[in-house]
C-alpha cells in the first residue's frame, strides 16, 4: 500500500460515524439461550466479543463456559436493531439501555 493510499484510508477510518445498536449472540448447542447486548460501534463489537472468548476473558461467565464448551462454530452473532447516533452521550446510552432491556425482554435473552 501506498503512503498516500495509506493516509487516505486511515482518514476515511477516523471520519466514519459510529452506529450504535443491540445485538444478539446465539449458539446453537443452545437454542433456548440468547444473549442479548447493547454498544455504540455494531461494526466492531463481533471482533471484541471474539477475541475476549477465544482467550477466555469474557466476563459474563454463562456466555464464557457456552463458548468453552461448544466452540466458536456453534455461535452466530445477529445485529436485532440500528440506532440512530446521538448528539448527547448521555441520551445515547439512555437508548442503549432502554432498547437492549426491550430485546432481552422479547427474547427472554441473557444481558451481555
């Protein structure tokens, strides 16, 4: 990669917008378990939730022993809802709060 083509990529990175949203996790050893969570960046949280299970950092314990269990093939991570970002992190983490309790809820889902 170029250095021009590299420093337009990273600006382009650093420019995009934040999607915040609820998420599912689902394994499917486990059908009647879903676990259910909240974040402000939906195209980066698969990647995170990956890594800290792989190397068995989670902290949600049911999620961590699921993982350790059955393995990474038997899980799929789904995206339940896009938000609209917020000018106000307050508001926004409200709405994350709100929405992701509205999921867990409908799914009878576990909280991530």
């Amino acid at each position: 990669m170029q250095s021009q083509d590299r420093k337009a990529a990273i600006a382009d990175y650093k420019k995009r917008e934040d999607e915040p949203g609820i998420y599912a996790l689902r394994c499917a050893a486990l059908p009647d378990t879903v676990w259910v969570g909240p974040t402000p960046t939906l195209d980066t949280i698969r990647n995170r939730l990956w890594f800290s299970l792989r190397h068995g950092g989670h902290t949600h314990r049911g999620l961590q022993a699921a993982w350790n269990t059955h393995g990474a093939d038997a899980f799929t991570f789904e995206v339940l809802e896009r938000l609209e970002p917020e000018e106000s992190p307050y508001l926004a983490r409200a709405q994350l709060k709100d929405r992701a309790a509205h999921w867990r809820t409908a799914l009878k889902a576990e909280g991530i």
